[in-house]
C-alpha cells in the first residue's frame, strides 16, 4: 500500500492566502505595511533561489520586501553596521539573513546582532531561550511549518514517539523542542539522533512520527521505517538521477532529492512528505507569518 502524500505546497497555499487577508486587515487598521528585510551575501546559487522566493512570497502576501543582495567581499562591519540600521528602522518588521554567510564572517556574531523582536527567523538566544521554556515570541520557520502540517493534516502528535535525525539550530533542535511542548502539535516523546547515534534504525524503526534533516540525499530507506509511520522529509539535496525520457532513453537528470529515499519510503510510511512541495514551501510561508505577527507587536508597541 502507498502512503498518502503530505502536500505541503498546496497546505502553504491556503495559509499564504489566509496571512494575506490578515495583512489587508492589519493594512487597513493600522496604515502600517508590514516589512521584511532580507540580506544576501555573495552569490551561492541556492540561496539567491531561497532569497527570490521570499522576495515574492512577501509581495504576493501584501507585505513589503527590502532586499539587500551584498557582494562576497563583505566585511563583519559592514553587514553589523547595515542591521544596526535596520534594527532601528520603525518601517522594518522583520530582519533576515540568508544562510550560509561567506566564511570570512562570524555567522553567530551576525545572527546575534538582529535585535529578538525582528528576528523572524527565531535565531537569536533569546528567541530560542523563550521558545524553550514554551513561552515563544517567534517559533522556528521550518520546524513551525512542520508542526502546522502535521496539526493541519489532523495527524496527532500526543503521546506519539517523533524521531528526529538531525541535531542542528535550525532544524532538528527546535524540531525536537516544538514536539516536547505542551497542546496541540506538541505533547510527543521525542528523540533525537546525530551522526554518533549508534544503531540509528533500531531508533527510527520506533518511530511514529520520522522527521529527517541530515542534508543526504535518500538516506532514509524503507527498513529504517515502522509501517504507517509518518514520514517528514526536509531534506534538500541535489543528485544525479537516471530518468527516461519521451524517446524511452535513459539519461541522467540532476533533481532535488530529500533526505529520504521516497520511492522504497512511500510503500512501508502511513504518510509522506514529497520533495519538493513538502517541507519548503511552508517554511517561506512561517517568515511570512512571523513578519506580520512581529509588525502586529511593533505598532502595539508604539
Ligand atoms: N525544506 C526546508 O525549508 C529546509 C530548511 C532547512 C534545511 N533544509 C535541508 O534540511 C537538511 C538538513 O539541514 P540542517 O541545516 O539541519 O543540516 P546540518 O546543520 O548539516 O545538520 C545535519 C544533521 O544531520 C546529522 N547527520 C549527518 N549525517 C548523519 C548520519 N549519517 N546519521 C545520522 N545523523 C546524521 C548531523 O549530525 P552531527 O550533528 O553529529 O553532525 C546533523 O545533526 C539539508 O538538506 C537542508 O538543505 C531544508
């Protein structure tokens, strides 16, 4: 039997339509434009993709888009010294950095400089401190995302096991702190694995929910799945993969893959998010949704 297909594409529809109207009501209200600001360093090829998503994902939403794209010789300084502006900037609601940084710049020392109440990345110590003690100012995009996809889909996280393959800031960790709170999305017995866990498909073998962020293409394979798990994939990778084409000659085509092997995945998995049109599209929309809810803070604030 095949798994049912998360469509986070099509679920990051309906909530950038409903973030839509709640930006023309706050619009109206308030006569304030919500506005993200999105820095780019150098030219990484993906990032520059990630960067025009946000870019129109904002505008199509009603809310303002800054871009500011820098070359690659940048210093420490000068992006310090750029975000030491914005932060000050009353028409800025939301302050972005597009990672990865150039290697020449302390990424921490940057991501650290955007002041808690513009960081709608929920990057900042302060930021991920709240989001531990279950007391959030923003929550994590692409672990947001997750969460929202899972309540969405009526797919109950209570009392469930949630593995997680995957130890970092941006996803594995806060993946593993929005499962453990308490209510709705939360509430599930998480673990969490790393390259140093030992007999890592004897764990993800115990998995209800299976949430993979490893960065390896299909390393995820049937065997390691429990029958009817749900399986979230958020992994993006590039890899060469043999396809047919219309002449019935096979040729190699490089595609973005997930961390999890679909194909032998989606035949054991209960459900399954594809990539792409899973994970990512929804983690555009949750900085959508942070930006508007850090305006709805800001003007309150005035
Ligand atoms: N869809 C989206 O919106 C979105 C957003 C963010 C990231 N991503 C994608 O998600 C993936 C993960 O991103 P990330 O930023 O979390 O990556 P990361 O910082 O490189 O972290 C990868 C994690 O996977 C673990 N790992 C690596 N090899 C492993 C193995 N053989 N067995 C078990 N664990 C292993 C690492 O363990 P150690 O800590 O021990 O090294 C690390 O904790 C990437 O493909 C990235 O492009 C997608």
């Amino acid at each position: 039997m095949s798994a049912q297909i998360l469509d986070g594409k099509l679920m990051a529809e309906n909530i950038r339509a409903e973030i839509k109207d709640e930006v023309a009501k706050f619009v109206e209200e308030t006569k304030v434009q919500p506005a993200l600001a999105v820095i780019l360093v150098g030219e990484n090829p993906a990032s520059q993709v990630y960067v025009r998503n946000k870019e129109a994902a904002c505008v199509k939403a009603g809310m303002k888009s800054l871009m500011y794209r820098l070359p690659e010789e940048t210093t420490s300084s000068e992006l310090l010294e750029l975000i030491g502006k914005l932060n000050k900037d009353a028409d800025v609601h939301g302050i972005l950095v597009q990672l990865p940084l150039p290697k020449s710049i302390d990424e921490k020392k940057i991501l650290d400089a955007i002041v808690p109440e513009k960081d709608v990345d929920a990057f900042h110590p302060t930021n991920v401190g709240l989001i531990s003690q279950g007391r959030p100012n923003f929550l994590p995009c692409t672990p947001y995302g997750i969460q929202q996809l899972l309540v969405r889909s009526k797919i109950e996280t209570k009392g469930k096991h949630a593995v997680i393959i995957g130890r970092s800031d941006i996803v594995g960790k806060p993946m593993a702190l929005l499962l453990l709170q308490k209510g709705l999305g939360g509430d599930a017995t998480v673990t969490v694995c790393h390259s140093r866990t030992a007999n890592l498909p004897e764990i993800t073998k115990q998995a209800d929910i299976l949430i993979a962020a490893i960065g390896q293409a299909e390393f995820v394979t049937a065997d390691m799945v429990k029958p009817g798990a749900v399986v979230i994939d958020v992994g993006m990778n590039r890899k060469e993969k043999e396809v047919v084409d219309e002449n019935g000659e096979k040729k190699l085509v490089n595609k973005l893959v997930g961390d999890v092997d679909f194909e032998s995945v989606k035949e054991v998995a209960g459900w399954i998010t594809p990539v792409p049109g899973g994970v990512g599209p929804l983690t555009v929309t949750m900085i959508l949704y942070n930006t508007l809810n850090g305006a709805r803070r800001q003007v309150a604030a005035r």
